[in-house]
C-alpha cells in the first residue's frame, strides 16, 4: 500500500498539501531568526508530500513547547484547518478513508510540529 498510496495521494491532494507546508516554510525563512523554523517546515513538506509508510512521534521538551505556541499563533492554526477540512471530505468514502486518515495525522503535525520526529 505504502508505493501505491503515495503515488495516488500525490496525484489526488498531496501536492496541494505539500505546496502548503513549503509557502509556509518560504514565508518562515524571509527573516534570520525564523530560518529554523523554515527548515522545519520544508522537512514536514516531504512528509506532506508522501505520507504513506512513515510514522510521526511527539516528544520534546520547554524549547519545542514555545516554538510550537509561537507556531501555531503564526502558522499552525490554518495549516491544521486545512488538513482537517481535507481530511473531513476525504472521509466521506469508504476509499478515501485512508487518505483522510493521513490528513488527520498531518493536521496534528500542524498543531505540534516541533519536538517531533518522522520515521
């Protein structure tokens, strides 16, 4: 399933997901001190891109805690709202269910994105 997803969730809405999370990265890296935070952004777009067959985990400690207040006041909010509208119209199907699930993993990235690693 993971080559064959991921083939169809490019074709079917990744690339609009990942588009988002690389205008959110450009848009993070127009200053020095958001560079970091770009970056981060650019490494969740590949997920975003191709989700299937990776797992995300959370972790972290008071560092990521005040980057991701910071992020989701700036950034987080609509990047979350979009996957979980996307995820929502996904889910209406039994075939897409799938898909939306993975929409949803990506919306919790949205909320939390620092701290966690992909695997």
């Amino acid at each position: 399933m993971g080559c064959l997803g991921n083939l169809l969730w490019f074709i079917f809405g990744g690339f609009l997901s990942g588009l988002s999370w690389c205008a959110a990265g450009l848009l993070w890296c127009i200053t020095i001190v958001g560079i970091p935070v770009g970056v981060q952004c650019f490494k969740f777009a590949s997920l975003s891109f191709f989700p299937f067959g990776k797992e995300v985990r959370f972790g972290g400690g008071a560092g990521s805690m005040i980057l991701n207040i910071i992020w989701l006041i700036v950034s987080g909010i609509p990047l979350a709202l979009e996957h979980l509208a996307l995820g929502a119209l996904l889910c209406i199907t039994i075939i897409g269910i799938p898909f939306g699930m993975q929409q949803f993993k990506l919306a919790k990235l949205a909320l939390m994105p620092f701290g966690s690693e992909v695997y």
